[in-house]
C-alpha cells in the first residue's frame, strides 16, 4: 500500500499533494487514503472493516483490508463526512458486541461520495 513502486499511499492530504516523489531517480505520484484515519477506538464507525481473532503472539484483532485511494486531483470534491463504514443495512445491524456478525459477511462494506459538481 505504501511502497513507491506499488500504489504509494499516504496518510496526509498535504503530503498527498506533493507533485510526486523520487525514490531511486524515480518520479513516483502519490495516493492519499482516508481509510487510515478510521483505524481504532476513536475514529468514526467501527475500529477497522474486517475483525479476526487469532490465536498467534500478535494480534491487531481490527484490519482495514477494504481501502479507497484518492489522487490529489480529486481531493476537493471529497468530503471526509462522505466516506462510512457500512455497520447497518436496512434494519439489520452487522455488528454485534463490536464484531461482525459472520453469519452475514465477513467484512463491513465501505462507502465513498464524491460530489463531482465542486471546484470542477
């Protein structure tokens, strides 16, 4: 996700805007990925979009395997309010006790909008 020669995400809006980068004498564009600031505890919605418990020496117990990367270039027509976890459907909640109901999915769907009428 990270790697310059992969799909070279970061973190950070204004990092993100930087032309491009060179690694090795390289010119390599950027991403930026919202997903990143919906990790843990204190972020809006879930903790992550995929819960696994296992039985190893680590554990994150929350991963976010569902990504959305964004070139600079659409950064003004995203609305960070825009982008949601999807814990509900209708009237069925996907969560239970803070984990996924495996008998529905395996992973919480992720929602983007992105008004493409703004700053056109």
């Amino acid at each position: 996700m990270i790697v310059a020669d992969g799909f070279h995400a970061v973190m950070d809006k204004n990092v993100a805007n930087i032309v491009d980068r060179r690694v090795g004498g390289k010119s390599y564009r950027l991403f930026y990925n919202p997903m990143w600031s919906r990790l843990g505890d204190d972020s809006v919605g879930s903790c992550g979009t995929y819960y696994y418990n296992n039985s190893g020496a680590s554990n994150y117990f929350w991963h976010t395997f569902d990504q959305i990367l964004l070139r600079p270039d659409l950064l003004h027509n995203y609305d960070h309010s825009a982008l949601h976890v999807i814990t509900r459907i209708a009237d069925q909640e996907l969560l239970t006790s803070d984990r996924i109901d495996e008998r529905l999915s395996d992973h919480l769907p992720i929602v983007l909008r992105l008004d493409i009428e703004r700053g056109a």
